[in-house]
C-alpha cells in the first residue's frame, strides 16, 4: 500500500447493526406495555368507586409519555441501522480502492522504470550514431508516457474514493450521532415522564393494580438492562468512532433513568407489602451496566477481552505476558517466539503451539476482501503498522524474519508487513495455522 | 470405528474457508428456523467444544452478515462429533437445524459438552486433516 494511502476504514458495522436492534427491540417492549396499561386504565369493572376513578385518571397520563419513549427509542435504532449499513458501504468502497491504488501503483512504478530504462537506451543510440556521424534513431522513451499518465490518474482516482469513502463514513457517523442526540432530547433523556409515571404508578399499587406496576417494574428492567448493554456497545463502536461517544454516554442516561424506574416501581411494591424488598436490591444492580459504560472509554479494551472471554477448551496454558493493545483495542500478547493479536479460541490455541523454529510467529487473524488480504483481530479491519507495531513491542523479538500466521497473508498483508519491517516475511496463500504437534506453518487446501 | 473418527452435525461441520462454504448458503438458508431446541442451549454446547483445527480465518455471517467470528472457519468438536467455530453464531442467529443424530446425542449428555483429552484432540486433529 503506498505510504500516503488512507487506511481501510476501521469499525464494526456487525456490532453497531447488533445495537439497533437492540433499540428496536426496547422500543417494542414499552410499545406492548403501553398497550396493557391502556387496557388497564380503562378498567374491566372489577374495582369500582372514587380510589379507582381518579387512579384510572392519573393512569392515563401514562401510556402517552411511553409512546414518546417508544418512539425515541424507535429513532435510536434506526439511526444505528442507517450507520451500521452506511459503514458497512464504507468499507467496502474503501478496501476496493486501497486494492485498486495497490494494482495501479504497482503498474505506475513498472511504466516509470520502463521509461528510464528506455531513456538510457534512447541516450546510448544517440551516443552510437553521433560517433558514426550517423542521425539518431527516433527517441522510444515517450511511448512509456501514456502508461506513466494512465496508470498515475487510476491511483489517482482510487484515492479520490478512499477519500470519498472516508468522508462518507464521518457524515454517516455524525448523522447517527445527531439523530440520538434528537432522540434523547425527543423523550429518552426526558426524566419528567418517568417521575410522571411513579407517582400514577403508587396511586395503584394500594389495590390490585400491583399486578399492573409490576408489569412496569419487569419492563423497565429490561429497559435499563438492555440500554446498558447497548451503552457498552457503543462505548465500545466509541473507540473507532469518536462521533458516536457522546451517544455512549446518552444510553448511559437511559439505563439509570430506566433503573431508577425499576427501582422505584419495586421500592413502592414493598413499601405496600406486595412486592419484595430483595427485589429492589436486584433492580439495583440492573445500575451496573451503566456505570460500566463510563468505565469503558478509558479500558475499551479491556472490556472487550471479557465480552469476548470463551471458555478455552482445547487451548493449552500459555507463558505469555501482555503486551498492551492495538489502537483498535485488541489484546497484544508476546512470548519468547511469538506475538499473538486477538483473544479468541483460535489465536490461543496457535500461541500456545509456537516454537519459533520458522521464524517470530505473528498470530493474526486474516480476511479476504475482494480477493484482497487484510488483517483483522476480535471483529475489526487491523492495519499492518499495527501488527509492526505490537510485534515490534515485543522485547523478545530481536528484528529477524517472521513466520505470518494468519490466513491469506501471500495476497498482500506479508509483502506489507515487509515493507515496515524490513525483515523476510513467510507467509501462505491459503488459511493457516501451526501444526499441534511440530509447531510448523501449515496450509489448509481449498478457501 | 477410524482411529480419532468423529461425525458432522450437518452443514455446519462444513470445513471450508469462508470462500467455499458460501456455496453452500441455499442449503444453509434452508435449515433457517427449523431448530426445534432452544438455541442459546445448542449455541453455549457448540461454542463450548474443545478446538482442533485452529486456522487464522476471519469469516463473516454469509447469509445476512450480521456477525464476523475470528476463526471462524476453525473446527470443534467434543470427541464424538465437529462442526465449525461459527456454527454458534449461526445456530444463535438463524435456529439452523443440526441432524437429529447429534441433537439426540447432546440431549443425553443434557446438553453439558464434555472435556477432550489433548491426545483425544490430536487424535481428531489427524481424522479430520487425513480425510479431507
């Protein structure tokens, strides 16, 4: 890749997709629950006289404020989806045009030697005939320009929708960005209502619209579980993101807004001897994932290594220290012959295999994309300065060749990684891993 | 029985790269909802077979791409049976049917996926790499 080329656009378009459904699925909730305290409030005759008059009065008010909940979070979800698919987009014509600028640049560099080649040849003709008192043969070195032109205005051109790409996926983050934003202002971030509510809630709670309040109680516990767990997600998106942080940190507000509701709603059932006060206490804890999301922004990666903790079946104990993150949050891990990026089954298994015999393993996950190799680690596009980076890092590498681990890496991701390293890279065509028994790289056939 | 012999759970025991096991996305979509366990059960059972063949390859969810797995194309298998390393995500997502023959086998087990013994996996390591 040349040096001045944008890199592929980083992110989870899986991840941000995975959150507006989340959203969508919160907004479904408090849409169903506002359909049965409708029904509630409209009474089926069983409770009779003034207590439940005005209590049927204050309920009214509110299935209202949950359909405007209902549509902020509606709202929240589709500008998550509408940025999950513009990012996915924007990978796509990103990683396109970095392959493109890669074959174009590669030609330009061809027609630009051919030239030179052609213009000391042309030099020594003309040398040749001036001794011999004979005419110049016409100069060949020009027919090379249109190959230079052409091949400079394809590299051109693919930067250009790089740089569109780019500029595609900022848009759309900000987009997303101010459409939460609305949605929070719209009713989300709204703390009114739901005091609105407890107070219309208490009123029942005496009699037998417990049932109904813990209905409320149930779902707003759900709510805030999970908007704390969406506000993870984007804290998480928050890192390759910037835009999006400011969202983390409104989901934040809607699972301690959603909590204290829950709270509340529970607190007012024990307080009539209907509820029970441990459940409170359970409600309370339903506060943890929000406080988490404020954690997040300063150990991202850290949390994404106990997210995305398996069990490690089949992954022997490995000696490894840490050995920091990659700028897109993943774990680095060194040992004495390798570097691992990554915290999944599958790296581990590889790390705790390495003997080194080949080379510095580095244990990377790859991808193909357009039949281009890229590197990736948990479930984002990594740059290869990353992976010199963390091997670099490493105080048990001392600069010599390196064993590539990670599928795909003769497409490309080898040769790149040479070109920052400066040491001989081996790597394979097809998908890889070290063998449990030699440590040896091997190939897997097919794709 | 081979030596290290284990049986596939259905299309999902697919040992293909991401490239080759797209070819089979029409018989995949065709086992879409039709799981009759629940699958977060058959998910944490197939997420938590022990590893054997653990190759470097990212793949991406091919029918809706909702999700990525590191290692995706990697295999698992809790000594009598494998399937690949996104066959959870698969089964979380979409309910993809597995065959009867391995849904009655896990249930005996009340769907605890057993331990494998490092020379049961190298065992299994050798079937699976001799018999592709």
């Amino acid at each position: 890749m040349p040096s001045d080329t944008l890199p592929p656009i980083l992110g989870d378009p899986v991840a941000v997709g995975a959150a507006a459904r989340t959203f969508a699925s919160i907004a479904a909730d408090i849409a169903a629950t506002a359909t049965r305290l409708r029904a509630l409030a409209a009474g089926d005759g069983t409770w009779t006289g003034v207590a439940a008059t005005r209590a049927q009065a204050r309920a009214a008010t509110l299935p209202p404020k949950l359909d405007k909940a209902t549509a902020s979070y509606a709202a929240a979800g589709g500008a998550l989806r509408d940025y999950a698919v513009a990012l996915a987009d924007a990978q796509r014509q990103s990683a396109s045009a970095i392959a493109a600028e890669r074959r174009a640049s590669l030609d330009l560099e061809s027609a630009r030697a051919a030239q030179a080649t052609a213009t000391q040849h042309d030099a020594a003709q003309a040398a040749t005939a001036h001794a011999a008192g004979q005419l110049a043969p016409p100069p060949t070195a020009q027919r090379h320009q249109a190959d230079i032109d052409d091949a400079a205005a394809r590299v051109a051109r693919a930067s250009a929708t790089n740089r569109a790409a780019h500029d595609d996926q900022s848009r759309a983050a900000r987009l997303a960005a101010a459409a939460l934003k609305e949605a929070s202002r719209e009713g989300i971030h709204n703390q009114s209502w739901w005091r609105h509510a407890i107070s219309s809630a208490a009123n029942w709670a005496s009699t037998q619209w417990a049932q109904a309040l813990r209905t409320v109680s149930k779902v707003a516990a759900t709510i805030s579980g999970l908007a704390g767990i969406a506000a993870l997600a984007l804290s998480i998106a928050g890192v390759f993101f910037p835009p999006l942080e400011g969202a983390a940190a409104t989901l934040e507000a809607i699972s301690l807004v959603s909590a204290q509701l829950s709270v509340i709603a529970d607190a007012t059932l024990a307080a009539s001897g209907k509820g029970s006060w441990t459940t409170v206490g359970l409600d309370a804890l339903n506060l943890a994932p929000a406080a988490l999301g404020k954690i997040i922004g300063k150990a991202a990666p850290a949390l994404r290594r106990i997210l995305n903790s398996d069990r490690l079946t089949g992954v022997e104990h490995v000696d490894s220290h840490m050995g920091g993150f990659t700028e897109a949050g993943s774990i680095v891990r060194h040992t004495k012959t390798a570097t691992a990026i990554g915290d999944d089954d599958a790296t581990l298994a590889n790390l705790s295999r390495s003997t080194g015999a080949e080379g510095h393993d580095v244990i990377v996950h790859g991808v193909l994309i357009d039949d281009e190799a890229y590197f990736s680690a948990d479930q984002t596009l990594i740059h290869p300065q990353q992976v010199a980076d963390a091997i670099l890092s490493n105080p048990e590498y001392s600069g010599g060749p390196i064993n590539l681990v990670s599928c795909y890496g003769a497409k490309g991701t080898a040769a790149e990684l040479e070109d920052i390293l400066g040491v001989p890279v081996n790597a394979k065509m097809g998908r890889v891993r070290l063998n449990p028994k030699t440590g040896a790289l091997e190939e897997s056939v097919g794709r | 029985m081979a030596r290290g012999e284990v049986h596939p759970i259905g299309v999902l025991s697919d040992m293909s790269g991401q490239a080759d096991f797209e070819a089979r996305s029409l018989e995949l979509r065709q086992l879409v909802g039709k799981l009759r366990i629940e699958p977060e059960i058959v998910a944490h059972y197939l997420q938590s077979g022990a590893m054997v063949l653990a190759w470097m390859e990212s793949t991406t969810d091919m029918l809706e791409a909702r999700f990525r797995v590191p290692g995706g194309s990697a295999i698992r298998t809790d000594g009598t049976y494998y399937w690949r390393n996104d066959a959870a995500r698969y089964v979380i997502e979409y309910a993809i049917d597995l065959r009867p023959e391995f849904i009655t086998h896990a249930s005996a087990l009340d769907w605890q996926c057993p331990e494998v013994s490092a020379d049961r996996v190298l065992e299994i390591d050798d079937f699976l790499t001799n018999s592709k």
